[in-house]
C-alpha cells in the first residue's frame, strides 16, 4: 500500500505516522523549502496526546510542555476568578493522558523528527490531483507524475485540494481575529500571573499560558471585529493596537501587552462543515477539512484524530479496499470534527458577551458547572478517543483498533 500525503503540517505529519504505523508506505509532499519555527503556542487535551503516545512522540513533546494544574476562568476589568478547573495530575489520572501547553514548532519538531527523512519531499508543490478505478495521481509544480493507492489532502486551511475534489470553497472569515506574542519569563514574573487562564470581556477575550517548560508566556488576545483581515502568522500589529484594543482591561493584562515587544496580529478563519471529505481514492484531513475557531483549543487534535482513525481504517487494506475504507474514516469522524466546529464557535459567542445581565447569566452558569465538575464542559470529548473504536461504533474492526473520534 503507498499514499502520498499533501501538506506537512501537524495534521500531515501525524497522517504519514499513522498511516506507517499501519504499514502503509507514504510520502509526504511540502510546499515550503524547509520546516520554520511558525506559530506559538498550543493546547493538547487527551484526546490528541492519547494518540501522540500510540504514535510515540509523547515523552518527546511533553518534555517540551509545560503541565498547567488548572486553567483559571477571570473577568476582564479586575481580574477577579469566575471559575476553575482541574488539569495536571487529575486529568492524566481520569483520562489517561496528560493536558499539555507548549510552542507549536516543539509540536511540529517532534513529528516530524519522528518521519523517516526519505519520506519527506520538501519544495514540492501539488497542483493538481486525479484519480482512477485503479490509483490516485498528484501533479507537482515541476510537471511530476506521482502514482499511489491513496492521496491524503493536509494542505490546510487554504485547501486547493478542497477545491479540486468539491467546487469552489474559499475560507469564511470568522469575524474574529487576535494578536499573539511571546514573552521571556523574566519579563512577567512580577505580574502573578496564573499558569493557563482565559479572561473574558465585551467583544474580546485574552488567553494565557507558559510554554517551553515555563521558559515563555504565549499570549493570544482576540477580538470581534467587522473587517476581514488577513489570515497570516507573520502579519505584525501596528504598535499601540493591541493596547487601544484592550482598553480598561484589568492592568495586568494592559502590563502584558505594554511588555509585549513585537505583536503579530492575524485573522480567524473557518472553512463550511461539508457531507463528506472523501472522493474515491482521495480524502481531506484536519483543517482542509473542518476548519474551527480555536475557542476550544481541539483544532491540532482533531487533525491528529483523524490521522488516527484513518490509521485504523487502513490497517490491513488492499489496494482494492481504499474506497471503502475512506468511506469509513469520514463515517467514524465527521460527525464529531463538525460537532467541534460548531462547539467552538459557540464558546467564542459565550466568552463574548456584553457586561452587564448576560454576562452575570454566563458567569453564573460556568461557577455552577465548576462546583459540580472537576473537568471543563469540553472534557466529555476527551474521553470519546479512549472509548470509541470502530467496533463500538458500529463499524468494522480494523486491525489495532486505534481511536475513534
């Protein structure tokens, strides 16, 4: 069996692990001449570090991690806690697998060292992809003709393959859009500043947490707003933004943003939920896919739930299989990747809420829910990767039995 694997990003790279762990031979095709330290930080619930142990880069990026024991809930002017929940030792304990917070690239870096150097094709861009009763073909930039038995489509938010597969599709602007910074240590430690918290005001909510074992803070501060902006990891704000933006913020947010140095500033995007992600021998995954806003920090794992699943599937296949088998990766995944996007969307609505009776309502609501429950709402999704295989969910066992959704 031999897939080619479109896109080496964090979705991409987990597909070719997955997809060798099941012993099929794939290649990966990048566009970018090299792997470049992109992004900053990220969040990795059990859901998605479950399946980074079966794939066997856990203890590699958890020793890049910081390891939060909660994540505080606050209110934008003062600062003053709504509610909190439980991470670090309880979670790993309850669901198996640890709560992580760390750099994207560290991320990105242990995968990819984890992908046999001769399966990665760097600077080589797909344009183009077709399909018979037999293989699946990419065309690349310089006029190559690669041939497998199955083409994953990884290409990201800005999917051409999308396009190929489904029509004309572009990324739907959320209406939202956020600065993000990287901060030294040293730089707020005067500050007490709470190791994962997520303060919520009128129109905006700022979210906090160290990365590098603590060695840096990553700071997102998002905000609604009606022009569209570009959705870019290297567009910078201009000096003062963030600071006009957040205005009458509670002053350590305000210090944070003062201590900022340079800010970068890019919009959110989404992509329509669709009926379906494959064609044949050819299939979407992660945000080509289903896109979310990251209000629920679950767009990196369910990308790595994919490649899980579609793991599974292709476990033992033939050739012949493929068809079928993708068929029964989406069946095993759509469902709960679009129910993400839409929770995800919702939350950012409930974080932002006018002051005032709705925001009482809302903080009413979450203290209630924390008094009773030690773990976020979003945690019943962390356990559906532990209990769901295909079996249980009403399909055909495949080989090692990896998570479902």
């Amino acid at each position: 069996m031999r897939a080619i694997v479109v896109g080496a990003g964090i979705g991409g790279l987990a597909a070719a692990l997955s997809l060798r762990r099941a012993g099929v031979d794939a290649t990966l095709l990048e566009r970018a001449r090299r792997f470049s330290e992109v992004g900053a930080g990220i969040q990795l619930a059990p859901n998605a570090t479950r399946e980074l142990l079966r794939l066997g880069v856990l203890d590699v990026v958890a020793a890049r991690a910081a390891h939060p024991p909660h994540v505080s809930f606050r209110t934008w002017s003062n600062g003053s806690e709504i509610c909190r929940y439980a991470l670090g030792r309880e979670v790993e304990e309850e669901f198996g697998a640890p709560y992580l917070v760390l750099h994207r690239a560290d991320l990105h870096g242990a995968l990819a060292a984890a992908v046999p150097p001769a399966a990665v094709r760097l600077d080589t861009a797909v344009v183009a992809i077709d399909q018979d009763d037999r293989a699946a073909r990419v065309t690349t930039a310089t006029g190559e003709r690669l041939e497998a038995d199955l083409v994953v489509a990884a290409d990201g938010i800005r999917s051409a393959a999308r396009q190929w597969l489904f029509g004309e599709d572009t990324a739907v602007f959320s209406g939202t859009a956020a600065y993000r910074a990287l901060l030294p240590a040293g730089e707020v430690a005067d500050l007490g500043l709470p190791p994962l918290a997520v303060w919520l005001g009128p129109d905006r909510h700022f979210v906090h947490y160290w990365v590098r074992r603590g060695e840096l803070l990553n700071v997102v501060a998002v905000f609604t707003t009606r022009a569209a902006t570009q959705e870019s990891w290297t567009a910078k704000a201009e000096p003062g933004e963030p600071l006009r933006t957040f205005t009458d913020w509670d002053p350590r947010v305000r210090t944070v943003l003062e201590r900022a140095g340079q800010v970068f500033r890019y919009g959110i995007h989404t992509r329509t939920p669709l009926t379906g992600w494959n064609a044949g021998r050819v299939t979407l995954l992660g945000d080509s896919a289903h896109a979310m806003v990251p209000f629920q920090a679950q767009g990196a794992a369910q990308a790595i739930l994919d490649a899980a699943v579609l793991g599974d599937e292709l476990t033992d296949a033939t050739p012949a299989d493929v068809p079928a088998a993708l068929d029964r990766y989406v069946q095993r995944r759509i469902s709960a990747a679009t129910g993400m996007q839409s929770a995800s969307a919702q939350a950012g609505t409930e974080f932002h809420v006018p002051d005032g009776p709705e925001a009482e309502a809302r903080n009413a609501r979450m203290a209630a829910h924390a008094a009773e429950h030690r773990f976020m709402p979003q945690a019943a999704a962390w356990t559906q990767a532990a209990a769901l295989n295909g079996r249980e969910a009403g399909h055909r066992p495949r080989g090692r039995g990896l998570s479902g959704p």
